[in-house]
C-alpha cells in the first residue's frame, strides 16, 4: 500500500469507526425515507402474546425457499400455528419439523381457518408466489415475507401492490442482503468522497449452467435490488440476450426452470441508466468459468472500487487507488463489516441474522408495528422484476433503449 491508500484506510477506518458508534446511516435510503435501519431492535411480543405466524410451502415445487419456514422459529416473539403443503408427505414432514399440529394441503382453507398475523411464502418457484401472496393479503394478513424473485412479471407484482395498499398490508422481499448492517458504511464511503467520481457498476450472478435470463432471474434479482439502493431507480434499459452468441429469437423460447415463466438464452448483456446519472451493468454467461466467483456488485469510483460479493462474509471490500492506474506494489483488499471500513467483525451474530432471514422478519415485525415501509418491500421487488423484464422487453425490441415504467408489463418472451 503506498502513501496516499495508507493516509486513504486510515482516513476510512476512523470514519467508519465513528459511524458504527453513532449508528448513522451515512446517505439515503432505497426503501424510502420511512424506513428503519437494518440491525434495529427487534420487536416484542404484543402483550404476553406471540405473534402467530403460517408458513406456506410447496414439497417438490420449491419447498420452502431458502429457510423461510424456520427463520420464525429462531424469533421468541412468534410462534408458527400452521404450516400448508400441497405435497402430503412433504406437509408431513414439515409440520414435524416446525412442531406444528394444523397442517393443510390448501393454503387458502388454512388462512380463512387460522387467520395468522403474518405469513412466509416460501416456495422457490416464481410461479406460485401471486396467488400465495394475494391470498394471505385477502384474508387479512398484516404481513408476508417472500422468497425471491418476488413475481415473474410486473403486471403480477402491481396487483400486490395494490392489494397492500387497499387493505394495509405489508410485503417484505427474502434479499437478505439488503438487511446487511453493513450497507450503511458502504453508503459512507460513497458519501465522503473516498470512491471518488462513480463510473460506473458492474454486476453479474454465478455464471453457471443457468448463466442467461436463469440466472438474471435467480441471483441477478439480488444484484439488481442493490443497484437499485445505491443507484437509485432506472431510467431506462437496453439489452441483448443470446443464444451461444447469436440474438435469440421466438425459436428459442421455452418454458422456464423454477416456474419464472417463458424464457430463452444462455447469455445477458444489459445496460441501465439511474436516477442519479449512473450507468450499470449486469452481464451473464452460462458456464462463463469464473466458479461462481463474480457474483457481486462492483462499485467503480475514480478513486477505488467497492466489491460487494453476495452473501459472502465479509459482504465488501474496498480497494482503494485508481482502478486504471497500476498499484505500488498490491493493492489491498480493505474488509467492509458491520463495525466499518478496515474493522474485524465484532457482530457475528448479527451477520447469522442476515443469513437466516431473521433481520428481514424483525424488520418486516416492526414496520407492520410502525406503520413504515419494510427496507425491501413490495415496491422495491416490483421495481427488481421490472429491470429484470425490461432486459427480454429491449431484447424484443432490438436492444433499443426503454424507459421506465415499462409500458410492456408482461414477459416479453411471449411475443417475441
């Protein structure tokens, strides 16, 4: 590290150091300015009262998601009364696992019978998560945590938020990395300077065999809803998908995996302009060989780069120095935690919250206690699955540059 990066960290670190112990926030929030700061307290029961709670899933089509029928059973204020699975023996198994003893193998028999507080809608495939999620709100369900991605298209992902609208119901989306502590030191840095004049972002998903529209879908919707926090909202997109490296056409359509609805493709190459003059990108290759090691969100600044990896711990690192310019020597790779720039990871615990979905349910809790926007909510997923959408819509239209909203709020796949 020469001179200039040393008095740069040194300069980082005692900032972030400060934030960690005033709990400041360091810049503006994607969810709206209503809405908490993830890491807050977590709620209580009401009265001597636990908050009753139904898990939906689905044995076979999704199950339950990435742990969103347990994340309840790890929150002393709730309690889980009744699980639904259309999948006897998996209902089966389910309600031995969550030591539950009403089981249905209709969700909406079990929400008009056991009328919960709050629901998870926990299947990974896309296809179910409408009806699921629409359901929980017309029964009167305060509140609903459900798996990624939110909806397959917009059309669907308005009709919630509609619905929560008109009966005050919330909705907030499993990207758990939105609930990270550390985002607010990212934030900082953005704020101070330290990055210098953005350039642009850089996201891509795992680059495995669902590299494509699979994997913008899948793991793209994660690096998307970032883009969003820290890019703000788009403007426009344009976009081409191919097929081994020519444009896909309707010959290429297919049904696709994990209920997200017609697709075709191996390769993505997308582009979006935001609200606050920013350019990112989010490029996917099936099989691209990188092992699944870029599946971050780069942050190019004229004065460093932050690399926010995915679910990883630590969640970013920052590397400061001109990413154009060739370093003296290595450039450091400085960890981003919850405690700030350049600090160990004193939070351990709360990085486990993040994993196990148990901050994006207290957080979900407390904004329904509240009355505020959850950090990631129904409008921050309709926003996700419209850059995902606006991506095949531009590709349908030759790659030409789109804006938002979509006036297009299918999938573009269908009428290609």
């Amino acid at each position: 590290m020469d001179t200039a990066q040393r008095r740069l960290f040194l300069k980082s670190a005692t900032a972030g150091l400060m934030l960690g112990s005033t709990g400041l926030s360091g810049g503006h929030d994607a969810c709206g300015d209503d809405a908490s700061t993830a890491g807050a307290a977590a709620p209580t029961e009401t009265g001597n009262t636990k908050r009753r709670v139904a898990v939906i899933g689905h044995t076979g089509r999704g199950d339950y998601g990435h742990g969103l029928d347990t994340v309840w059973q790890k929150i002393p204020s709730t309690t889980i009364v009744a699980v639904a699975d259309a999948n006897p023996a998996g209902l089966a198994k389910a309600q031995k696992k969550l030591s539950v003893a009403k089981g249905y193998t209709d969700f909406r028999k079990m929400l008009a019978e056991v009328q919960p507080e709050f629901v998870s809608v926990g299947p990974r495939h896309a296809d179910q998560h409408h009806d699921m999620a629409m359901a929980a709100i017309q029964a009167g369900v305060k509140g609903i945590y459900i798996e990624k991605p939110f909806c397959r298209t917009p059309a669907e992902a308005d009709s919630l938020v509609a619905a929560c609208d008109q009966h005050g119901a919330k909705i907030a989306v499993a990207h758990r990395n939105r609930y990270h502590p550390a985002l607010k030191h990212i934030e900082a840095i953005i704020q101070s300077g330290d990055l210098g004049q953005i350039i642009e972002f850089r996201g891509r998903g795992k680059g495995d065999h669902r590299g494509g529209p699979e994997d913008l879908w899948v793991l793209g919707s994660h690096v998307l809803n970032l883009v969003q926090h820290f890019g703000g909202h788009p403007k426009s997109c344009s976009a081409r998908v191919f097929q081994d490296g020519r444009p896909v056409t309707a010959d290429d359509v297919k049904p696709g995996s994990e209920g997200l609805g017609s697709m075709a493709g191996n390769q993505v190459r997308a582009r979006f302009e935001t609200e606050k003059g920013i350019t990112a990108y989010y490029d996917s290759f099936a099989n691209d060989g990188t092992a699944a090691k870029g599946f971050c969100l780069q942050m190019i600044g004229s004065k460093g780069v932050i690399m926010l990896h995915i679910d990883a711990n630590p969640i970013a690192h920052f590397l400061p120095g001109n990413p154009f310019q060739r370093p003296n020597g290595d450039r450091p790779w400085i960890p981003i935690t919850t405690a700030g720039l350049g600090k160990p990871e004193t939070q351990r615990d709360v990085v486990a919250k993040v994993h196990d979905h148990i901050l994006g349910v207290e957080d979900l809790i407390q904004a329904c206690d509240d009355d505020r926007r959850p950090l990631c909510d129904a409008r921050d997923g309709l926003t996700t699955v419209e850059m995902i959408c606006a991506v095949f819509e531009s590709h349908r239209q030759a790659g030409k540059e789109i804006s938002f909203p979509l006036t297009q709020r299918g999938n573009a796949f269908d009428s290609l």
